[in-house]
C-alpha cells in the first residue's frame, strides 16, 4: 500500500503507523484507523501470541472489570452483555469480535517484542527493532509510532519484600502470573494486599466451584470500597426499547457523568461520601462489620475506590468462607504469617495481591536521532504526545475513570493529526516548547492519588502543567470537549515536510 504522507522525494516507511501491543489501547486505534485514516498501512506489534493485553495476561480466579462495560468498551462498539461489570473472558470475547469484524487480526503482527524505537529526523521515519522470543530480531520503519503498551511491567510485578517469604513451605503465587491448573479445593488462603485484585480474588476463590477452606484478606491499610450491581438495570431496559447503538450511547454517557459527579462529590465533600461508603458497607455486613477493617486514613478516591459487584465479598464474609484481617506482617514462617499482633494465619497457599510496577513506553528504548529520550523530562501534550518529540503518541488511561476513554480521545486526535498531514503534505507533527515558553509554565502534581504503584514511579513519569495543553487530565467529559473543539493547527503542533536535500521546511 502506497504510504499516504510521503512524497516523492522520501523515504517511504514499511507502515505509516506502528502500533505496539494488542490490548484495549491498540486495537481501538486500530480499529480508528480503519474507521478515519483508511488509506494508511499499519500494523500492531504484540509481543504475546494472543490479543488481549491485560485481559489475556491475568488468569486469577475471577479477574474482572472494575469499570462497567459501558464506559471501558469504546465508543464505536456497543457492549452486549447483560451483565456491566464483565469477566476476563467477556471481555475478551469482546476484543476478538471487534479484531474479525473490523479486519484487524491481519494487522497483528503476534511474537514481536518491541526492543528499540528511533526516529530519525533526516527521513522522518521511526527505525523499530523486534524480537522473537527465540530471539531473532528485524526491524521496520513507520512514519508514526503509537504507545498502546499499557501501564505497567508485564515482567515484573511490584516486589513488596515480604518478611521471611522464602522460609514458607507451601505456594506462593502473584496474580500476574497464575498457574493455569491450580487446586485450591479445601486450602487456606491468605491474600496479602486491598487493592482491586485482592477484592476480585478473595470471593471468588472463597465462593467458587473449587471453593477454598477459608480465604483470609491481609491488609496492612484499609481500602474504600462501594458495591454496585453487576448488571445494570437501566441499560439493560433501554436496549429493550431502543436501538442498540443509541441505548449504549446513553448508557455510556450516563456512567460517565456518574463516575465524574461521584468523584467530585469525593474531592469536594469527603465525609459525606465516607458516610455513604460506610452505611452501605454497614447494611451489607450487618453484625460482621468491623470498623478498623473498612476504614481508611485517606479521603475517598485519593486512591482509586474498590468495586464489590452484587456484594460478593461481604457474602463470601458472612458465608464464614473469607475475613480481613488488618495487621501488619511480622514475618513469614513455614505454615504461614505471623503477625505482629502475635496473631499467626495459618496458609496452605500465599497470594501476593501487593501491586504492579509502572513502566513508561512499555520499557522501550525509545530514540530521537539516536538520542535517549527521557519522558520525565517531556510535558504531555494534550494527554497524548510529548514536548518536542515528533510522530509519537501515547496512551495513559484515567485512574478516577476507565482506561479506554482516553484510548477512544487519543485515538481520534491522532487519526486527524494523521489527515492533517496528508493535507499539508507534511511527514512531521510535532508539539514544539521552547525553553523560553517552558520556562513559564506552572507545573502541576501528574497523579494527585496517594496509591503506592502511582507514589513509587513519579519520577519516570512526564510532565504535567497546570494549563492545558501541556498536561494530562483527569476529566474525560472536558478532555473530549477540549480535545474536539481546539483546532489541530493550534500553533503548538508544527507540520514539517522533508524537503529532497533532507532538510526540515515548514508545512503549507
């Protein structure tokens, strides 16, 4: 396929755009591509041998949505299933319906881990190195490179250096790896964390059909949590009456508009949310509410709050099969954890629930003119691109709303940058910021949440101005308005052309 943006006197890339990974993010742009730029190639390099990201990689017992489906489905694709909050399995039969619908999967380039990315000025192209897992390594060229490698390590969970870990004589397991055939009929667990996955685990390991002896809940800290029926009554009432398309359309925005009230409510009026919380959590346990166990020193959303759908957790409590124990870890001992109440929990299995490491652009060694770039030293540019740095966008999901909507904004603006340069018969887009301008730019805290996988990687983070467009928000309603009603030529977005000597000329 003839590459769109080049002329005749350039290069032309391999692809235009190079998507790297398969998950929510890469499919979605993949899936804009075809929708708003179809005359351009691309292609989406993922380094496992399945779609899916995230939802592929995690295998816990019950791994699920902690968004409804309406707001973490995108926007072009309606979500079909009764049930709101979906399992990993829904979810990606989901992506796999959008993937052969949309004549994506001939896209997916599958076995190829992204080692290297550099873009040269001189030809405007991004050099992108892969490898095999036998590692044989090949490379190709792409007039853009598109970040939809997620948030966190998929090496390397967060090593939260448990006491005496090694001294345990039964199984030690961490959700990102789970064992595809694991027993735990009749065994006594402790999951050590509070976080989404140790809420997702716990029931379903205490109330499921290979049901455990009893599960125990470890927290060194509280977690607010808040149930919520997995189905959702309205949208499953409006798909009744209404076409599809324009049900999940209100649905959608229903839902965003309860996420952006709820986390407002928080941040504005914090007891009164940390009442409700409470009264529901109350009702729910009735005489096996434990106050220590349910309340958290910090305000509501300064972490991201846990879901609880149809109250399973606090069934599984009330069944006797699962309790929280808030204590801290003293160390471990062959038959289980000693607390430094005195108190020992007995395990047959250990679950380490304690979190994920952050990495920044998937640990990609990422070039500009075969230069490190250091994203910590970038500004975003409208939660997408990067002071200074040509042809590439990125995406970095919402922490108080779901993931792809910003995947859905992020794909679209790139997919008009992309039209853009065909207009212009430019091969360079780029957000300038002159050291002069950034000097006078007010910075602002990137991530204003107090969880540790956020506070322990701030410092590999980009970043963020107080005023748009140097930042990444975290309001989706007003990034969408602002995203769609600011012009692409805003005089911070520069279009350049490669000229036949190879120098750099400013688009028409």
């Amino acid at each position: 396929m003839a590459t769109a943006t080049a002329s005749a006197d350039t290069p032309r890339p391999d692809i235009d755009v190079a998507i790297v990974g398969a998950g929510l993010s890469g499919i979605g742009m993949a899936a804009h591509m075809r929708m708003k730029c179809p005359g351009r190639s691309f292609a989406l390099l993922e380094r496992r041998e399945s779609i899916g990201g995230t939802w592929d990689l995690f295998r816990y017992p019950g791994v699920r949505s902690d968004s409804d489906m309406h707001t973490l489905g995108f926007e072009f694709e309606p979500w079909k299933h009764e049930k709101t909050i979906a399992d990993g399995p829904a979810i990606l039969e989901y992506l796999d319906r959008i993937v052969d619908e949309r004549d994506i999967r001939r896209h997916i380039r599958f076995g190829q881990k992204v080692l290297t990315a550099d873009f040269d000025s001189d030809t405007a192209l991004w050099t992108v190195t892969t490898q095999t897992d036998d590692g044989e390594r090949s490379t190709l060229t792409a007039r853009w490179f598109y970040l939809a490698s997620g948030y966190y390590d998929y090496d390397e969970p967060y090593d939260a250096q448990l006491p005496g870990i090694e001294s345990f004589e039964g199984e030690v397991l961490h959700p990102q790896f789970w064992p595809e055939h694991l027993d735990y009929s009749g065994k006594r667990i402790v999951v050590v964390g509070s976080g989404a996955t140790a809420v997702t685990i716990v029931p379903s390991m205490a109330l499921g059909d290979k049901s455990a002896a009893h599960v125990t809940m470890l927290q060194r800290t509280p977690t607010w949590m808040f149930s919520r029926p997995a189905k959702d009554g309205v949208a499953n009432f409006l798909r009744k009456v209404l076409p599809e398309e324009l049900a999940y359309r209100i649905t959608r925005w229903k839902n965003v508009a309860m996420q952006d009230f709820s986390f407002k409510m928080a941040r504005n009026k914090p007891q009164k949310v940390k009442d409700a919380l409470t009264k529901r959590i109350t009702k729910s346990l009735g005489k096996n509410y434990d106050e220590k166990a349910f309340t958290p020193p910090y305000d509501p959303w300064d972490q991201r709050l846990c879901l609880v759908p149809d109250d399973d957790l606090f069934e599984a409590m009330n069944a006797g099969k699962a309790s929280i124990v808030t204590d801290q870890i003293d160390r471990f001992t062959p038959t289980g954890v000693q607390l430094r109440s005195g108190k020992e929990l007995k395990a047959d299995i250990v679950v380490t629930a304690t979190g994920l490491t952050l990495a920044m652009a998937g640990k990609i060694d990422v070039r500009q003119d075969g230069e490190p770039v250091k994203f910590e030293d970038r500004f975003y540019y409208k939660g997408c691109m990067f002071s200074n740095l040509p042809n590439l966008a990125v995406v970095f999901g919402y922490l108080n709303a779901s993931w792809t909507l910003r995947a859905d904004i992020n794909s679209d603006y790139v997919c008009r940058v992309l039209n853009r340069m065909e207009e212009t018969g430019s091969q360079i887009a780029v957000p300038v910021l002159t050291p002069q301008n950034e000097a006078a730019l007010e910075e602002d805290d990137i991530f204003d949440f107090s969880s540790g996988y956020i506070q322990r990687s701030k410092h590999i983070m980009p970043k963020n101005a107080v005023g748009f467009p140097w930042r990444l928000n975290q309001e989706y309603r007003k990034d969408k308005r602002q995203m769609k009603e600011s012009p692409i030529d805003d005089g911070l977005l520069e279009f350049r052309r490669v000229s036949a000597d190879e120098t750099l000329e400013p688009a028409e």
